[in-house]
C-alpha cells in the first residue's frame, strides 16, 4: 500500500526544519517547537492540515517580528523543495497579509522551491492592481517557476485553492500576463497558460476562442497551449471551438454495433468495448472521437465525464473500428458508486448510441 501523502511531513523532515531555523536563530527552541508540532492530534491531521500545524508552530517559535521571521525563513527555503516546501509561502499567506512589501519578495522566492500558487491568492484580492502589475513582472523573471506563477496564481478557478471572483466576472487583466507567456520556453509554464485559458473558458468561451483565433499557428507550442485550453469547449462540444480545431459538428456519421465485454462488473473492475464508425458523408472529414460515460452518484443520479478517444481524417464511406478499455478503480478524484450506468459513443460533439451496465 502506498504510503500515505500525509506522512510527507516525517519526523526527520521536522528535524531538518528545525535545525535550519535554529542555525538562522540561535535562540529559537528546537526541542520546544517539536513537542507542539507532534502533539497527541498529529496522527489524525491530513496533509494540509499538517502543513498549516507546523506553518502555526513555527510563527509560535519565532521572533515576534514578521520581518525578522521571513529574513530567517527565506534563508532555510532553499534546502527545501517539493510539497513539503508549500509550508513557506503558507507562512506568508497567514500571516504577511499586511506586509505587502515584505511578503510579495517572500512569495517570489519561495515559488522557486516549491509553489507560491495558493499563498498569493489573499493578496492578489487585497491588492488587486498590485498584484496584476507584479504578475507581469513575474512573467518576464528569468526564473521558470517564477514565470509559472504569473500565471498559475491568478488562474481563476485553480483547484483546491481560493477562487478569484474578480476575474471569473472579468478575466481581461490576465490576457497580458498570458500573452507575455505564450511561447515561454518552459512546457512547465505553457501548461499552466493553457489552464489558465480552460478556467476562462468555463465563463467567458467567446474570449478563449477569440484568443484561439490571434494564436493560432505562430508556433507549434502556442497550438498546442491552445488545444488544451480548448479541452473543456471541445467536450462540451462548442461548435465554434471544434471548427477552431478543423472539426465539422455537421460531418454525418453512423455509429454501429457498439459491445461491451461485460454488463455487469464490480467496483475496481475494467472492461472493454468496440464499436464501428463509418463516415457517410459525401467528402472526407476529421472525426473526433470521445466515449461518455454517465456515472451513478452517492444520490443516485447520474453525472456524464467524456472520454477522448482521438481525432481521425476519414474518407467518404471509410470505416473506423475501435477497442477501448475502461477501469472502474476509485481514484483520488472520481469515487465509484454500484447502479445502472450508461456508456454512450460522442461524434464531432454529438452523441450517438448509448449501452447500459450494471457496477456492483
């Protein structure tokens, strides 16, 4: 089994974090901040949770000055990076609030050992103009995570973090941010502008399409930013996004003999399934192909999540054949539920036949 995320913040890590706030101060009570730390509750904190006991205890063992604190932080930061290193700009976000000039520079060097994308969050709300003027600044840094987060930190709607109302109402400040980052060198930072453009897309798909159309074909990189900031338009089947990417919503298509290797299955189980698509329209078009499967929920109703299977260049009167596997696994983010699901077949945004199954 693997091992629990939780358990990133280990004991030995702990120490490690201790020694290297007491080299900086000298006065700073390591055996003292421990004893907090691992307190009868740390088993049952999770992972987030942990981060912010320890962000806590280290504001509770520090000088009382916040300036004096963050000197001593941005001093050990450096031998940390990953997840583990989020508890610095964590620090920042609880407790630099009003310390803009101070807290602004911390996020900025903490986000090149781990992420400052949630910690600017508050600041980014309290000090809107700022902020979206020191994202431009970000954005041209010679650092790659730096540049990331110009990015990554005022997307809209980034999961698990904070929303920005703000700019799901009115996303134009982020453009010039964006397009300071379209042909950034780092696929790092150009996955997080096509994110950026997918959290838009779910307000404002006129916007995303109208940048589709200024970006497209001036490299390779900016046309693939733009296929994946396109990915939730295409699912839903946009009209206008799939003739973005040369797909003809009209393209009259059959779908036949759709078969599933089993139709009923337990939690945690897999099937395949086959099906045929022909194309009977008089010229060749592209046929995207996606599956659709509606799952059962706690409540007992049923919630779609598509599926792409690929795109293909098909003849007049050519015909397609697919096999496809799916597993029904619990993951972190989709818990399957037993009932009747359905397994339907989307065309160019169309759906066409549709299989039932039991999940048990």
């Amino acid at each position: 089994m693997a091992e629990p995320l939780k358990n990133l913040y280990s004991r030995d890590l702990l120490m490690q974090l201790a020694d290297g706030i007491k080299k900086e101060y000298p006065d700073f009570n390591k055996k003292a901040f421990l004893l907090y730390v691992f307190d009868e509750h740390w088993e049952q904190r999770e992972l987030k949770q942990r981060m912010r006991h320890i962000t806590q205890k280290m504001h509770q063992f520090l000088p009382v000055d916040y300036a004096k604190q963050v000197k001593i932080l941005k001093k050990i930061a450096p031998s940390f990076s990953g997840f583990v290193a989020i508890l610095f700009p964590d620090f920042v976000e609880v407790y630099g609030l009003e310390y803009p000039d101070i807290s602004i520079p911390a996020l900025e060097l903490f986000t090149q050992y781990s992420s400052s994308e949630f910690a600017v969050r508050p600041f980014i709300l309290k000090y809107r103009q700022r902020m979206i003027e020191q994202h431009l600044t970000w954005a041209q840094h010679k650092n790659h995570h730096v540049r990331r987060l110009a990015s990554e930190g005022i997307r809209p709607r980034l999961p698990w973090a904070m929303a920005l109302p703000v700019f799901k109402k009115n996303p134009d400040p982020i453009f010039p941010v964006l397009e300071l980052l379209k042909n950034d060198p780092s696929e790092y930072v150009r996955r997080s502008v096509a994110n950026n453009l997918n959290d838009i897309s779910k307000d404002h798909p006129d916007k995303v399409l109208a940048i589709v159309k200024a970006w497209k074909g001036v490299s390779k990189e900016t046309d693939w930013i733009l296929k994946h900031a396109s990915r939730g338009l295409l699912k839903k089947g946009h009209v206008e996004a799939l003739s973005s990417f040369g797909i003809n919503h009209k393209a009259k298509a059959e779908v036949k003999n759709l078969q599933l290797s089993k139709t009923k299955l337990h939690i945690g189980d897999a099937f395949g399934f086959t099906f045929k698509v022909r194309l009977i329209d008089k010229k060749a078009h592209s046929l995207r192909l996606e599956y659709k499967i509606y799952f059962v929920k706690s409540n007992g109703k049923t919630s779609p999540k598509i599926f792409q299977i690929g795109t293909y260049s098909v003849q007049p009167g050519e015909t397609v054949d697919i096999s496809r596997t799916h597993r029904f696994a619990n993951l972190t983010t989709r818990k399957h539920f037993p009932g009747q699901h359905t397994l339907a077949i989307v065309v160019n945004g169309k759906e066409y036949v549709q299989n039932n199954f039991i999940l048990k």
